[in-house]
C-alpha cells in the first residue's frame, strides 16, 4: 500500500524512489496531451493580473520556491520573491501594489506559513496553496489550492515533495508564459527528467561509496553552487545535515571567499553542482580554491560542462528544470551517509515532520 515501507529499509529511499512516477502523476493531471496547462482560469487570470508573486514556505518547501521564482521571472515574466514564513509573519515586508501570494507545504499544516495566510487574508490578498495534503489548513484557508500528487510523504527529511513542488510550479509558470516564444515542450522535458531520475537511482551504488569514504567520517561539509544551483545547493546541505547530523552549508559558491573558505581544512568535503554552462568556469575556480586548501571534492555537472575528472554527470535538460535532477545525488548521498552512520534515517532526532508551533 501507499504507507507500508515493503521491501524498503526506510521510508526515505522509497519516497526517493518514487519520483519519476510523481513527475508522471503531475504530468498527467497538470499537462494533457493537448498542450494546454490544465490549472483553473481563476489562478491563470488572477496570477496574470498581479504585478508581484510571493512565495511564502518553510524548511525544504522554501528551497522549492527559491527555485520557482526563477521559474516565475524567467518564463513568466513576474517579479517574484521567496519569503521564509516565519520571518514574514512578524516582519512583513513593503509589498507591491497587486500582490499575488503563493504558499508551499507538503503538510498544510506549517503553522509559521498559516500564520501568514491568514495576515494576507486579513488584508484581502489572493492566494494559492500547493500541497501535498488535500483540506489541510492551507488548503482550506488559501483562496485556491493544487494538489502536489505526490502521495503520503512519511521521512520527515523532504524529497519527493520538492520535486513535485518545483515540477508544479514549472507547470504554473508554463501556464502563464508566451508559450511560443519560451519554445519548449515541458511535457516532454519532464518526461525526460523523470527518465533521467531513474538513471539516477539506477546508478546509486556509486553514491553510496561516496558517502561511505567521503561523508560518513566528515565533521562538516559544504555544498557550493551558482546560479539556480545556489538554490539546489540549500537543499541538497539541509538534506545532509538533517540525517546525518554532519554540519553541512549550502553556499552560492561565490560567497565562499567571503569568510567560509577560512573553515576549510584537509579533507573537509566540498561538492559543487554545476548545471548552468555560463557559470561552470566560475564555479570550477571556486572548487579550486578549496582544493588548495586541502578539500577533499566532488562534482555534479551536467553533460554539456562535463570533464573526465568530473564525478558524477547529468544528463542535459533545460537549464531551469535541472533541481529536478541534480537534487536527487545529493538526496541519495545524504541518505547513504545517515546510513553509514548507522542512524534512524526517517526519524532524525529533534525534528518533526509537520510543524504546528510557531
Ligand atoms: C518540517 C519538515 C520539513 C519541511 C518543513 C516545512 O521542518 O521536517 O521536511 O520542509 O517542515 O513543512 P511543509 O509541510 O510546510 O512543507
């Protein structure tokens, strides 16, 4: 059944598992054959009529939306800012004159997040809820709501509810783009993405290997990263560190000189994802500035940047699409490491899977 583990050890690797068939689900429901985005008029018009979109989301969701906004500018054409919501409720920042409200949660349940809806509802805004728990609180109190399709998410770390809230928000920014002149057929670029997901998965022996040699003995790490891979690296540092308990930061890779090349050491691991071809260079030089300082490293890179010394490649997809993708080898490093660690990979300690406090 939907809850039972099977022959899985934890809920995590399943959940891991099970991407390529939510992109499928979303596909399906979201994106008919007939080209036309099927998500409701109301949002279409009312996202279309706003001047300023606010993601407004928690812990992984907010990772999530940090790669949306990109979505939003880029194909869209909407300014868009990602909010942590429980910085917004207490400090609410100058909005726009049209504001249109987007709230990211797997559960519904965040109270931090509810906390903001209601203030916006408070002030007559409109909003959208995606998550993953239909009439959940933000389901019910959010003036629409989408179904995320991904099925009972039980790890308390978050994966295959990032991949369908970053999947999902493409689909609402392909909703509201000149389609034509984006040229790209984005049921056919997932289709492919949730292909290339389960080469992934297919390919994790290597991964593991790498936690156990890399990770597993670390004290702490960091994930580096520019461009949208600065927003995939966030993600990819929380899963780690959530699990494994190894103290993990996720840096726009630019930012490392700035102070935190100063934590380097001989042998701290430093992994730098690189999807972006105009940023790869930039990125390499970076790494290269940890290598001399001892950081034992390691590369995700797309096709297109690949070099024989990189580690591990992806293959190439539309460059705004490719969290989808990268954030799955760091999902499975972080799960091996926890493994390696011999810890409770569903249940790290201090946390909680939904969060209704403030
Ligand atoms: C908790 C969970 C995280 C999640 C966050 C936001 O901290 O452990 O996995 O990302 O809450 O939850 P939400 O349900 O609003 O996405």
């Amino acid at each position: 059944t939907e809850t039972d583990k099977g022959a899985y050890p934890f809920y995590m690797l399943k959940e891991i598992d099970e991407q390529p068939v939510v992109i499928r689900q979303l596909i399906s429901r979201y994106l008919p054959k007939d080209g036309q985005p099927q998500i409701g008029e109301g949002i279409v018009k009312d996202m279309l009529a706003a001047d300023r979109i606010y993601i407004v989301a928690a812990g992984t969701s907010y990772h999530a939306g940090l790669v949306g906004a990109r979505l939003f500018e880029r194909w869209a054409g909407i300014p868009t800012e990602v909010h942590v919501s429980s910085e917004f409720a207490y400090e609410q920042p100058l909005l726009s004159e049209k504001p249109f409200f987007i709230f990211l949660s797997q559960s519904g349940e965040t109270a931090d997040s509810r906390e903001v809806l209601q203030n916006i509802n408070a002030q007559g805004f409109k909003s959208l809820t995606l998550t993953n728990v239909e009439k959940s609180t933000l389901w019910r109190e959010a003036t629409y709501a989408l179904p995320l399709l991904a099925g009972p998410e039980i790890a308390v770390a978050s994966t295959k509810a990032y991949v369908a809230q970053v999947t999902l928000q493409a689909i609402l920014a392909y909703a509201l783009a000149d389609r034509e002149a984006l040229n790209l057929d984005l049921e056919q670029e997932l289709s492919k993405i949730a292909i290339a997901i389960q080469g992934i998965i297919d390919d994790k022996e290597q991964l593991q290997e790498v936690a156990e040699e890399m990770l597993v003995p670390a004290h702490h790490a960091f994930y580096i990263g520019r461009g949208v891979d600065s927003a995939v690296v966030l993600e990819a540092a929380l899963k780690l560190k959530e699990i494994s308990y190894v103290q993990t930061e996720g840096f726009a890779a630019g930012e490392l000189k700035h102070g935190t090349l100063a934590l380097i050491e001989e042998d701290t691991p430093v992994i730098a994802v690189m999807t972006q071809p105009r940023l790869a260079g930039l990125v390499r030089g970076n790494l290269a500035e940890t290598q001399a300082r001892g950081a034992k490293t390691y590369t995700i890179v797309t096709q297109a940047i690949a070099k024989p010394e990189d580690d591990f490649v992806l293959p190439d997809i539309n460059e705004l699409l490719t969290p989808l993708v990268s954030v799955v080898p760091a999902q499975l490093l972080a799960y091996y490491t926890s493994l390696g660690r011999g810890l409770d990979v569903d249940h790290p300690r201090n946390l909680a899977k939904s969060v209704t406090v403030q």
